[in-house]
C-alpha cells in the first residue's frame, strides 16, 4: 500500500518530480565526472606543472561534496514543498505517524538511488563526450585520462546513498513531528526591515573597503604571497556579505519609497516580494557569488590557458618557420602557405667562421625578443645589419636561428662586396611569419620537422627557435590546466546554479496564495508573470554580476603564470551567460507554473 501510495503521489506531480529527478541525476553526474580526475592522481600528476595538484584536486573533491549536500538539501526543500499538503491529508484520513514516514523514506531514497544510479551513468558517458570534444577542438595533450573510472563510480553511489539516506530520514522526522494545521498553513514569516539608516550606510562602506582591501591583496601576490591569497579570501567573503546585506536591503528600502517606481504596475508587489525571507536570501546570495566566482574563474582562467599558448610561443619565438638551408627548400609549399614575411639571409660557412651579407639585415632588419624583469616578452626589437657587424651581443641573438654545427663559429657580418669574394658554398637562413599560426600549423610543422631532420642532429625538445616546437612544449606544460579548468568550471556553474534555482523554487509553495489572491481582484496575468521574471531576475543577476566583478580582479592573481590573462575575456564569460539564462529562463518558467497554476 505505501508502494502504491509513493507511486500515485509521484504520478501525480509528474512534472514536479521530472524537474527534481533531472536535477539529481544531473548532480550525480557532475560529481562522478569530478571524481574521474579526482582520484586520478596519474592525470593529475603528469598534466599539470604545480606539483601540489593532486592535494588541490582533493581539497576541490570535498568542496564539490559540499555544494553536492546543499544543492540536495535544495532540492529535498522542493520535494517536501511539494507533498506536505498531500502528506497532511493523509494524516486527515487516519494515516498513522510512522506509516507516513515510512513512506516520506520510500520517496526520497528510492527516487534519489534511481537518480544516482542513471546520473553516474550519464557522467561516464558525458565524460568521454567532454574528453574527445576537448581533446579534438582545443589540441590539448592530456594522458592517463580514462572516461570510466571504478573507483570514481564507487564514491559516487556511496556519497549520494549517504546522502539520501540522510535525508530521507531527515524528511521522515520532520514531517511527523509537525502537526496537520502546520502542515497545511506552513508559510515563511518575513524578516522585518526596521534597520536604521545609518547602520546600513555603514555596512556598505565596510563592506566596500573590505572588498577594496580584497582586490589590493590579489592584484600583487608576488609581494604579499599565501599571506594575500588568506587576507584576500576573508575580506572578499565578508566584504560580498555585507555588501549584499546592505546594499539590497538599502535599494528595497529605497524604491519602495518612491511612489513614481513602487506604484507603477505591481512593482510594490515585486519589491516586497524580494524582501520576503530577505536575510535568508543575503546569505545564500552571498554565498553563491563567491561560488559563482570560484566557478567562473575556473573556466576563465582553463580557457585562458588555451589562449595564452600561441601568445607565449609567439613571444619566445618571433618567426613562424627559420629554415636553415633553405635553398633546399620546396618553394611551393612556402608558397602555398602564402607568408606575410619571407626573407632570405645569405650564408657562407667556412672552418672557423659563419659570413652573412650586411646589406640585406639592413634592409630587413632580423627580429629578436626583449624580456620584462619576469622574464616575460613584451616586444620584439630589430637588429640592423651594421649593429650585428659589431655587438657580441646581437650576434649571440643571430647564432640561435644557426644549426647545431654553427654556433660554435665566429659570425661576421660584412658588406656585399666582402661577401662575395669569400670563396665557400653559398646557402641561406630563411624566415617565414603567416597571417594565422594556428591554422597553418599542421603545414608549418611538417616543414620545421623537414627542416630539422636535414640539418642538424639537436632535438626538437632542445629547439626553441621554431615556433612550432615552442608551441608543442607549452601546449605539454598547459593543458591539463586547459582540460581541468574548462572541465570544472562548466561542472561548479552548473551545480551552483542548480543550487540557486532550487532555493527559490522550494519557496514557490508559499506564493500560490498571494499570487492567487492577486489573479482574483483582476490582475492580468501577463503583469503577473512580468513580475516573476524581475523578481528571479534580480536573484540571478545579484550574484551573477558581483561573482564576474571578483573573476575580474582575481584574474590579476594569474599575471605570474600568462602574459594576458583577459586575452578574449568574452568566450568564457559568454558561457557562463549563456548557461545562467538557461538556468533563469528554467525557473522562471518553473515557479511560475507553480504560483499559477489555475488548478490551485
């Protein structure tokens, strides 16, 4: 009979219980895809530089189990919004306590089990999905990396078991010891706004400065160390706190003051119903901005890894393609690469000594690299024919483009007419640069390797003159960070912005009445709906836009590591814009078929 009473329930809300199993099955999911690195310590260790990663990625792993408990908590807050009234009426009909518990425990495990077991299913195969798509669009060289991990399933459906089972003893408890009339009346009482004025504005200022002092301890790391990243994490998370406290509470208290804003259609409406449960909300606001942030991080930081790569080749090595006896060289597959640049150095070699033609680095001067005191390029400098005659120093830049055999000759510089009356083979030093290197790639690196086979017996490892060969070795170094940020971002936006949808669903229960009471003095539904989506949209924005502006000035942490760390700042961004209006659009459409559903 409990079977029976469980299934007709569900059946019942099918719609409801789609939107909670879906949830579950897709929490299940991001933890199992999680926990495939996680405790995967070969992948961890060989693609990444830090060497801490593997204690980062565990530290991570308990994070995610965190967020993993609150978004469940969430969504177990939906469920019993959902079944109280029904649960009340079978304790009208003469249902006994423990029978209504039983079932309440039947419910929550069984549907949480079903969804752990097809969500971790789902993350095997979402998993190698992410892997290939990363792995083909973005080059990345990721090893030791498997789609299927035993382990990773194991924790994932014993974490999620004790998770439910927890919780559906939880829900067991709390539904028996409320009576029917509480179950029936249940309503949130709203928190009272009587805050003086002056305590706010002084919220606000320290919330301000904390944030302000925050930013200053990430923009210089190199200066204050572990000590700014501790200063920076507790001043940012009081200083979103008090600024969400204050500055919401304030501009609530504000624009229901005026009457030109608060009047106009159900704007009063609106505005009181953000400041219902108000502190409630701040703390959770507060803490999804910081999550949000830590999230978007993730991918904007992965993603710009993946960008940085050409720019650090690039920076390393100033040409595309050196060709050491070029004469050799096929000029139509030069040809067809259609170069922007492609000079020709004249070369003479002899037993002691490497000649080359003045005039022509005169008229094409030959490019070199100037470094900051990181050790970092920040532009390229020209070296004229008549300052390679003379400087030791520009001629040791010159000896890197040379092959193996060369650089330990003299290298002189002299006028044509010397030149030519030196009596040696004549070949060439050819440098190439095209329009885009990424996309020539695969024909300049064929050429490099061509290249390095026929002239010298130095490694490709040890060549840091071809920008192909420089572009492999960091793309080596760097994509782990590329795969496990873009990877875990995308995994931490989704959960928290579960998290966020799922809060305020689980309150929608208690708006039916106001709304239906609203819908029958003759308020048309299009205002109502109107106001639904400023009121969500206020609670996604608020967080969402504080969490980028932290994102923004965290990304001064990673000016050690990349040269530009807001290279196309856009992509990242724009997916997690694009993945937050999903989740807003779902809401909305969500809560308002709750709060207006003609059937209530």
């Amino acid at each position: 009979m409990l079977w029976k009473l469980s299934l007709t329930g569900i059946k019942g809300r099918m719609k409801d219980y789609i939107v909670l199993f879906s949830g579950l099955v897709m929490a299940s999911a991001i933890f199992y895809m999680f926990e495939t690195m996680a405790s995967n310590e070969a992948f961890l260790t060989k693609n990444s530089i830090l060497g801490m990663i593997v204690i980062i990625f565990h530290f991570g792993s308990v994070l995610l189990g965190i967020i993993t408990f609150f978004y469940i908590l969430y969504a177990n807050s939906f469920l019993m919004a959902m079944r109280q009234r029904d649960y009340a009426m079978f304790m009208m009909l003469g249902a006994k306590g423990r029978k209504i518990a039983q079932m309440i425990f039947i419910e929550t495990f069984m549907v949480g089990i079903a969804a752990t077991i097809i969500g971790s299913i789902a993350g095997i195969g979402l998993a190698h999905g992410v892997n290939a798509l990363l792995l083909n669009r973005l080059n990345l060289q990721i090893t030791h990396y498997a789609a299927f991990s035993g382990k990773a399933l194991l924790i994932t459906l014993i974490f999620f078991a004790i998770l439910f089972l927890v919780a559906a003893l939880f829900n067991a408890s709390a539904i028996t010891k409320k009576s029917i009339l509480e179950l029936l009346r249940e309503t949130s009482t709203p928190a009272r706004l009587k805050q003086r004025p002056i305590w706010l504005i002084l919220q606000a200022v320290a919330g301000l400065c904390s944030l302000a002092f925050g930013y200053y301890m990430m923009s210089d790391l190199m200066k204050f160390q572990l000590i700014g990243i501790g200063a920076a994490l507790v001043t940012i998370v009081l200083g979103t706190y008090l600024v969400f406290r204050s500055v919401i509470i304030t501009i609530l208290l504000l624009l229901k003051g005026t009457d030109q804003i608060a009047m106009k259609k159900l704007n009063n409406f609106t505005f009181s119903q953000l400041s219902f449960r108000i502190r409630d909300y701040t703390q959770m606001l507060s803490m999804a901005a910081m999550l949000f942030a830590l999230a978007l991080g993730a991918l904007t930081v992965g993603l710009g890894f993946k960008n940085e790569i050409p720019i650090m080749a690039k920076s390393v090595a100033p040409y595309d393609l050196i060709l050491n006896n070029a004469q050799d060289v096929d000029d139509q597959s030069i040809n067809d690469l259609d170069p922007t640049l492609d000079v020709q150095y004249r070369m003479k070699e002899t037993d002691d000594a490497v000649y080359y033609d003045k005039e022509q680095f005169n008229q094409q001067n030959l490019l070199t690299q100037n470094y900051n005191e990181r050790g970092m390029t920040v532009h390229y400098s020209q070296l004229s024919g008549d300052l390679l005659a003379d400087d030791l120093s520009a001629q040791d830049q010159l000896r890197k483009y040379e092959i193996m055999e060369q650089r330990s000759k003299e290298i002189r510089v002299v006028s044509t007419s010397e030149f030519d009356a030196i009596t040696a083979p004549e070949t060439s030093l050819r440098v190439i640069q095209v329009a885009d290197f990424e996309k020539d790639y695969a024909a300049l690196r064929a050429l490099a390797e061509s290249n390095q086979s026929a002239n010298t017996a130095e490694t490709i490892e040890m060549n840091f003159t071809q920008r192909v060969f420089v572009y492999d070795t960091y793309n080596g170094m760097f994509s782990g960070f590329e795969f496990m940020g873009f990877f875990l971002g995308i995994a931490f936006l989704t959960m928290l912005a579960s998290c966020l949808m799922f809060k305020i669903l689980s309150g929608a229960n208690n708006d039916i009445t106001r709304y239906n009471m609203l819908r029958k003095i003759g308020t048309r539904t299009s205002l109502l709906k109107q106001s639904i989506r400023k009121e969500i949209g206020v609670l996604f924005l608020a967080p969402g836009i504080l969490g980028m502006i932290h994102v923004l000035f965290g990304l001064k942490m990673f000016s050690t590591l990349m040269i530009n760390p807001y290279d196309k700042l856009w992509i990242p961004f724009g997916i997690f814009i694009a993945l937050y209006a999903v989740y807003y659009l779902l809401t909305v459409w969500l809560y308002t078929n709750i709060v207006l559903n003609k059937r209530q």
